[in-house]
C-alpha cells in the first residue's frame, strides 16, 4: 500500500460534516482532520471520494450505507469523531 500524504488544515478550518442522506440510504462523513481520517482509513477500509491539493489530501468523504450497521457501530464506538 503506498503511503498517503495528508496536509493539515488550519486550525480554524478543520471541520468533520456528518449527513444521514435518507432518501439514498447512506451516511456520509466529511472531514479534514488529518487524525480523524487516518483513523476511519482504518477502521471503515478506503474513503468513498479523496480531494487532493497535488499529491497531499486535504479532505476525505465515506459514504456508508445505512443497512451496513457494522460499520456504523464501528464509527460511532472507536472513531474519536466528537473528540471526546
């Protein structure tokens, strides 16, 4: 797997965007927090969509269907998405 470069935001701009899409059946997590990404990579496999500014990320998008409840109990129970 080749390493992925990730470039860290500001720290007024890092923001995470969580949206239940009920009418396409998915749950869709956006962030920029370089930590928050490395971390669903892990937990929920490859994300759905990568923006890239030249070879580094600077924010990731997983779309995750709302039948897959694994992988939902496996964002809510290990991913640190509120910091806590």
């Amino acid at each position: 797997m080749k390493e992925k470069i990730y470039k860290e935001p500001n720290k007024s701009e890092m923001e995470t965007t969580i949206n239940v899409l009920y009418a396409e059946n998915i749950l869709s997590i956006y962030t920029n927090k370089v930590s928050l990404q490395r971390q669903l990579n892990k937990l929920i496999g490859e994300p759905t969509k990568e923006y890239k500014v030249k070879r580094s990320i600077v924010g990731s998008v997983w779309n995750i269907s709302l039948n897959d409840k694994i992988k939902i109990q496996r964002v809510i129970l290990k991913a640190n998405v509120y910091e806590l």
